[in-house]
C-alpha cells in the first residue's frame, strides 16, 4: 500500500493506464491540439495555397507580357524592315533618275557637240568650197592673162623667125637657081642654116622660159592676195 501511495512506478497496471482527458482548472475537458491551433495551421495553409495560387497567375502573367513584348518587338522589327526597304528603295529611285539626268545631259552635250561640229564642218566646206573657187576663177584669170602676155610676147618672136624662114627659103631658092655653084658656097649656105635653125632653137627656149617665169608670177601673186 505505501508503495501504492508513494506512486511506484514498478507496477505495470499504473503505467499502462490513462490519467484520462484533459481539463482546465475548471474541470472542463481541454482540445489538443486546441481548435485555434487547426485554425491557425489551416489558415496557413490556405495562406500557402493563394501564395502558390498568385505565383501560378504571376508567372502566368509575366508568361503573357514577355510574349507580347515578344511580339511587339517581332512587329517592330518587321516595321523597321519595312521602312527601311521603302527608304531604299526611294533611294535607289532617286539615284535612277539622278543617273538619268547626269546621262540626259551627257546626251544632249554630245548630241550638241556633234551639231555644232557638223555646222562646223558645213561652214568650213563652204569656206573651202568658195576659197576653191575664188582660186580658180583667180587661177583662170591669172592664166588668161598669162596666155595674152605671152602671146603679145612671143608674137615679134615668132614675126622673127618667120621673117628668118622666109629669108632662108629665098637664099635657098636664090642659091638653088645658080647652076655653078661652088664646095665653099654650099658650106656657107650650110653654116647659114645652121645659124637661123640654132637662133630659131634659142628664140622658143627663151620664149618657153618667159611663160614659165610669168606663169609662176601669176600663181604666187593669186595664192597670196
């Protein structure tokens, strides 16, 4: 019995048995764990479940923003492609006509250069065509005149040696009648002969050297007028 009183705990039946449940200091019987304590863990872990719940809708969100930032730069990358093609495109139009203009004017200064050496090139053949003519007609003139000065010129030349000839021809038929005639005088008819055919040689190379010289003189004075 002391061993009861004093609460052993060598007997088995005293361990093994419940003190029952709890109560408070007023005997009323005590939760454990207590209703707080679920309603506390049961808060924080409906806490937990919106804190996963909002990450999921954040995430989601960022998800969505990043691809329509994605897309928005895709659509202005797209644009900036798009304005920059036109842009070159004007360029190159723009550089097209410039050529074109530059090739306009490349033309036209050619095409001028080639009427202007053609109007040139008229004007000089007329010029030459009329110098041309000028010379000749100057060239005739100086030859009429030419002929007529040689002609007034030679004609005592010429009276000369037909004075000459028919002297020869009366000698030699004056010579021819005599039926004696001696060697001495057919030399000296011979010699005679000779005389008037050497001076008749000499009159027309003098005569053919004044045409010359006057015909010369008339060319150089129509060149240089």
């Amino acid at each position: 019995m002391a061993a009861k009183a004093g609460g052993s705990t060598d007997d088995p039946a005293s361990a093994s048995s419940s003190p029952g449940p709890s109560v408070d200091r007023h005997g009323t019987p005590v939760v454990d764990p207590t209703q707080n304590v679920l309603d506390l863990v049961r808060a924080a872990i409906e806490r937990q479940d919106d804190l996963r719940t909002a990450e999921s809708r954040h995430i989601r969100e960022l998800a969505t923003v990043r691809a329509e930032y994605d897309s928005q730069l895709r659509a202005n990358d797209q644009l900036a492609a798009s304005l920059r093609s036109g842009f070159e495109e004007k360029l190159r139009e723009k550089e097209t006509a410039r050529i074109d203009a530059i090739r306009a004017v490349d033309v036209g200064a050619v095409t001028r250069a080639a009427e202007v050496s053609a109007t040139q090139a008229a004007t000089l053949a007329t010029q030459q065509q009329a110098s041309a003519d000028a010379l000749r007609g100057q060239v005739e003139q100086a030859r009429i005149a030419t002929a007529d000065a040689l002609a007034q010129a030679l004609a005592p030349i010429t009276k000369s040696i037909e004075d000459l000839r028919a002297a020869q021809y009366q000698q030699q038929g004056e010579k021819s009648s005599k039926v004696e005639t001696s060697t001495s005088d057919r030399d000296a008819l011979a010699i005679e002969a000779a005389k008037i055919q050497a001076a008749s040689a000499r009159t027309q190379v003098y005569a053919l050297i004044i045409a010359a010289v006057v015909l010369a003189v008339a060319i150089y004075g129509a060149f240089h007028k």
